[in-house]
C-alpha cells in the first residue's frame, strides 16, 4: 500500500468513527436503560477490574465506578470526540479511558492481566468480526468473572429497512448499501448464547422489546430521524459529504419515517427490540 494510499485509508476510518456526543445523547435515558438492565444481571461480587468496551461518552461507565467504588474501571472506544467528552464528565478521574478500537483491545496494554468484569453494550454491532473476539474477552476474565453483552435486533424495524430501501435509490447505492451492510452483524441470540455455553460458562439471555415514547414537537424533525443521526444513520451521512446529497437523503428517508411512524398527540412510538447476554465464568 502506498503512503498516499494509506492516508486516505485512516481518513476514511476517521470518517466512519466521527460520533457526535451531542446527537448521541439526546435519548440518554432510552439509551441507558437497556445498560442498566444489563448491569443489574452480573452476579460476580466485589470485582476489582472492570472494562467497559464501547464506552461512548463515559456517563454508564462512571456509573459503573460508583456501583463499584473499590473496581479500577477502564473505558474502552475508537472515538477520540466520545473519549474527550467521557473525560471531561469524569472530574474525579475516577476511571482509565482507553482509545482503541475493539478488534485491536488488549487486556495486557491496561496492566491487568485478567478482569472480574467485561461489558460491551450496543457497540458490537459495528463489528463484523464481533463473534471471534467474544471468546478472547471471555478468556480474558478472572475465576468467577462476568461477560456482559447488549446489542440492538431492531434491524428489519421500518427504521433501517426504509434507510436500505431509500439508500437503494439513490445514485450513490453501491457505496451506501456496501456502508449499511457492514453496520448491521448481530446474530441470534441463540447464536449468542451457544458460543458462551461452549465455553463453559453459565449463561443467562434474553431479549426485550422496548415500545419508546419520543416527543415529536409540531414542525420539529422526526424523533426517529434524530435518534438514528447518533447512531445507524451514520455510515450514510459520513459518505454523502456533499451537504445537498445528505439533505436530498434525509427528505426522502424523513418522509417515509413519518408515514411508519406517526405523530400522535403524546408524541411517536418507537418499538426498539435488544439482546443481552450475560456469562459468568466458572469459579
């Protein structure tokens, strides 16, 4: 690969990995809520090593620290913009923020050979290659530590099968098509759950649909349209850099989220459907 070739290749990642804390946390507690639930299910007791893989803005991760106020908490994210929004929340420097992505994360490089704890909460569905890291961070557990995932199952809801099919008309769908098909690797939640009972630990998964309530203000963009800017709209808008090309996109997809979702008085409802699983290793 040559030296330009290569530049081009880390601008491009850079493009795919430029999150807006902002965006991103304006459904906080939509957001939050499946973390907690996740969290609530570990069992292992008094873990004194914690990581967080995905940690986005920091918030759930310092949430983590004060659940466990004796844990040396790490936070893992590829983000450099959610790493420096992460510490600037994180006044007491309560936690170890680690720039990495996922797939490259080493255990080793944080200086603790083993954790009592490792969470990974709606991260691994950017990661197609998330199935063959799961066992390397099962591994990576003390005796008796917990292994804790979350990821959306919200792929075929309106609100990406209707992104596909306006991305299916646009003159650019080779690049948008190629962009959405690499953000959407979840499996099975039986999938899931086999791997982790293949390795021998007990394993605790579900799945939850959330049936969400967004305020939708008379003239204000659909709230569906802006809670998926933070997140799945991503890869589409990091590729349209032409400013008429993204707007051009948002109009089209803007208008079939309002006939799949209609504003009611009390707002819009958004079902939103989760898996979790949660593996203790044995003791």
């Amino acid at each position: 690969m040559t030296e330009r070739s290569e530049a081009a290749e880390r601008g491009q990642r850079g493009r795919e990995t430029l999150w807006d804390p902002g965006q991103y946390g304006r459904f906080a507690d939509e957001r939050a809520r499946p973390f907690h639930e996740l969290v609530a299910r570990i069992r292992t007791a008094a873990p004194q090593r914690v990581v967080d893989i995905g940690c986005g803005p920091g918030d759930l991760t310092l949430g983590l620290a004060r659940r466990w106020p004796d844990a040396r908490v790490v936070g893992v994210d590829s983000s450099p913009e959610m790493l420096a929004e992460a510490r600037t929340r994180d006044r007491d420097g309560r936690v170890q923020w680690v720039e990495s992505r996922a797939e490259a994360w080493d255990p080793v490089v944080t200086g603790d050979p083993a954790f009592d704890v490792v969470i990974t909460n709606a991260t691994l569905q950017w990661i197609p290659t998330h199935l063959r890291l799961i066992p390397a961070w099962f591994e990576a557990l003390a005796p008796g530590g917990t292994f804790a995932m979350q990821v959306p199952a919200n792929f075929d809801a309106p609100s990406h099968r209707l992104m596909r099919e306006v991305a299916a008309r646009h003159p650019r769908v080779d690049e948008l098509e190629e962009r959405l098909d690499r953000a959407r690797s979840v499996a099975l939640l039986e999938t899931y759950a086999t791997l982790l009972l293949d390795l021998g630990a007990e394993v605790d998964a579900w799945q939850t649909t959330y049936l969400q309530v967004l305020p939708a203000e008379e003239g204000s963009p659909h709230p569906v349209l802006e809670w998926v800017r933070g997140t799945g709209l991503r890869p589409v808008l990091s590729t349209l850099s032409e400013a008429e090309d993204r707007d051009a996109f948002i109009a089209d997809y803007g208008g079939e989220l309002e006939a799949a979702y209609p504003r009611r008085g009390f707002g819009v409802l958004f079902p939103f459907s989760r898996l979790f699983a949660v593996a203790q290793k044995p003791g």
